[in-house]
C-alpha cells in the first residue's frame, strides 16, 4: 500500500454539480447522491489512504468540476520546529 506524506480533505460544489454519478461509481465509500436530485454528497470529507487512488480518479473524471481536493501535507518524523 502506498504511503502519502499528505492527507486529502474534500468539499464538494452542489451548486455545479449535474448528478451525473460518476464519482459514486468510483468511490461509493466517499461519495454518495441526494436521493430526491442526485446532487453529490460526500460520505467521508477524510477518506482514508486507501481510498486515495480512486477519489483521485474521480475527482479527474467528475464533468462539472464539483468536486475539490485539498492536500494537506503531513510532517511526520520531521524535526520539532517549535521554539
Ligand atoms: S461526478 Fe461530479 S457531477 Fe457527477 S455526481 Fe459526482 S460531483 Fe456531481
């Protein structure tokens, strides 16, 4: 399994989203649909590493550009630089 030094944080547009699922197909742990208009919701806003891959892929593949991802670096083992 692959070790990212960031964690991704998502947030989603339902303003631009068109419900068209692409991104539930992908990754239906992270992303899910408004029953009543099919308008994305998210499930997890930090998915887990490995889901990583495939909320990637479907952000790349989502048509309207509604969903956005966040990297938000991890320091880890580095030095304290605390003072
Ligand atoms: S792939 Fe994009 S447009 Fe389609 S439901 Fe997901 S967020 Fe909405």
């Amino acid at each position: 399994m692959a070790n990212y030094d960031y964690k991704l944080r998502l947030s989603v547009d339902q303003d631009v989203c068109i419900g068209a699922g692409l991104c539930v197909l992908s990754t239906a742990e992270v992303f899910d649909q408004r029953e009543e208009d099919g308008v994305v919701k998210l499930r997890q806003i930090e998915p887990d590493e490995s889901q990583y891959e495939k909320v990637l892929g479907a952000v790349s593949k989502c048509p309207s550009g509604a969903i956005s991802v966040e990297k938000i670096p991890l320091s880890r083992g580095s030095d304290t630089a605390a003072k």
